[in-house]
C-alpha cells in the first residue's frame, strides 16, 4: 500500500551550498498526493514545486526543482532517497530557506527521523512504472541505463584519482529496507584538490568536514576517515535512489550507473518518459510491495553497525 508519515518532523541545519540555516518540516499527506515542496520564506507568495524530474532546473553538484515563477528549492536529493527508502511517495516538505539542509552529508538523519514518527500505511495500492524496455544514455565516459527487473536494484561504478577513491563498484537489490541498512549513512564526498573552484563558483559556502568527506590523494581528512571501505559508491547509489524518486513514482526495475551523477540520471528519465513504449504503469499488490525499498521497515532493523568500519587512528 502507499504510505506517508504518522506525524510531522522537523529538522534544522545548514545549506551544503547556500551556507544559510534551514529548518525542513515534513507533514503528511493523502494517497496519490505525490511530494511536494513548499517554500515558506517568502512572504506573500504561495511556492509549491512538485518533486517530479522535469521541475529539475540545475544538477550542479545537487539537485534543484523550481516552480515556473523561478523560486527553487535546492539539495533535495539526500531527502528524497530517504523518503524513497523508506516508502514515502506522499508528503509535504515545507522548507523556510533555498535549500534543504545538508545535515551530516548523508540521508541518515532524516531516515531515523521518518522512522521514529512512524510510517503511516494508506489505503490505496502502490502506484509503480516498470520497465518494459531498457533505455540508456551515453554521455562522454558517463553510461546510466533503465532495464527491465521484477523488482528495485541499482548497480554502480565510480572512478576517480584519488588514490583513497580509485575504482569502486557496487550492486544492491533494494527490497524491504535495504536502501535504509546499507546506504543511508554514506556521506557525501570531494577531493580536497577541487574545493577552491568549488568555492569560487559559489557553491559549498556551508560544507566542512562535518558535513563533507574530503579525500587527498590516498588521505582521507576527516576524523574517523571513511564508514565503509566503498563509501563513496555508496553515497552515489544514494543520490541515485533520490535522483530518480523524481519519476513521482517507484520505478520497477535495474538502473545501472557508470561514472554517472545528478545531470545524467535526469536526463535518463526525461528520455524514459519521452518513449511510452518502454514502460508502463502497474499498481501492486501486497505480493510485489515487498519488492520496494520501504516495505515493512522497523527501526530495530535500522543499522548493521557491524559492516561499519572502524574509526581511523
């Protein structure tokens, strides 16, 4: 069945890129509502943006939505993979700033967050798109594709120069809770080498290291050093949960990531929902909803704290 929260949360933080505090209230909302931002800082004016991927207006380094009058909302991807892993495709965001705040760089607290208000079950069917042809996009050395599955998986691959990155690859069906035990906590990373063009263009005026992981070479400088030995694919698996929850539905199938990030996963989607030949709509039953990433999740099945690494020396 659909789901929203049992009750409204609350989180208050700093913007990743605007460097401004934000508080992000997320309220309930019926079946068949969808996700939807409202801006409340403005007075006089009444901004809803719907999270859907053609609302998207800019990728660079986050994902951004606007409403046609150009008021945004930016960062949201972090939030929307939490939603995603845990079943939520209805609620409203209320949002007084720009941006939603970064919190640690990870989904983590807005995951335990949503868990601890509960997860409300709504009365109607689960409203899915299923892949029924693969589409794919090939951007320079960037390759995301779309295939058909009988369920929710994503694989993906990262490489990058930085020898504490390198090469990393992971695969992940995300049935009954596995977004939640297995990527929610991984952070958001760079290399200390781009944070100054980072800066200059005027992005990343609230990142620090409590917010960011900043790899050097093989260093990595935060406290404590990494999470998971493959964090950082981690983290991009996680972002492309988010990225692709702004299909407004759970899509049923394989989405497969090389080198890929916010721009291209958008894109992807554009070019799916351009070709109705290559999916269709389904409602499921209570046989396929234990194939989504939400279904059935308790918060003592929350962390494996045991596949954590160590903190470093």
């Amino acid at each position: 069945m659909q789901a929203t929260l049992s009750k409204p949360i609350t989180l208050q933080g700093v913007g990743l890129h605007s460097g401004a505090a934000v508080a992000v209230t997320i309220l309930p909302a019926p079946a068949d509502h969808g996700i939807c931002f409202v801006r409340t800082d403005v007075a006089g004016a009444d901004i809803r943006i719907p999270a859907l991927f053609d609302r998207v207006v800019d990728t660079e380094l986050s994902t951004s939505i606007a409403d046609d009058s150009g008021y945004r909302v930016a960062t949201i991807e972090h939030l929307m993979a939490a939603l995603a892993g845990t079943g939520i495709f209805n609620a409203i965001v209320r949002v007084d700033g720009p941006e939603v705040p970064i919190m640690d760089g990870s989904a983590e607290d807005f995951v335990l967050a949503i868990l601890a208000a509960g997860v409300q079950q709504l009365d109607k069917p689960i409203r899915a798109y299923r892949i029924r042809k693969a589409v794919s996009l090939s951007i320079g050395d960037v390759m995301v594709s779309l295939s058909p599955l009988d369920g929710v998986e994503i694989d993906f691959r990262i490489e990058f120069g930085a020898a504490a990155i390198g090469s990393q690859a992971k695969s992940l069906n995300m049935a009954n809770g596995a977004f939640v035990r297995e990527l929610s906590d991984s952070r958001t990373f760079c290399e200390f080498k781009d944070v100054r063009r980072i800066e200059a263009s005027g992005l990343g005026q609230g990142a620090g290291l409590d917010n960011v992981t900043v790899v050097d070479g093989s260093r990595v400088l935060n406290a404590g050093g990494f999470r998971y030995e493959d964090e950082c694919v981690r983290h991009k698996m996680l972002d492309a949960l988010g990225d692709l929850a702004l299909a407004g539905a759970p899509i049923l199938g394989r989405y497969c990531g090389v080198r890929a990030g916010h721009k291209s996963t958008n894109q992807l989607l554009r070019t799916l929902f351009a070709r109705p030949d290559a999916w269709d709509v389904v409602h499921c039953d209570a046989g396929m909803s234990d194939a989504m990433p939400g279904y059935d999740i308790k918060p003592e099945d929350l962390w494996r704290t045991e596949t954590r690494l160590p903190p470093a020396a």
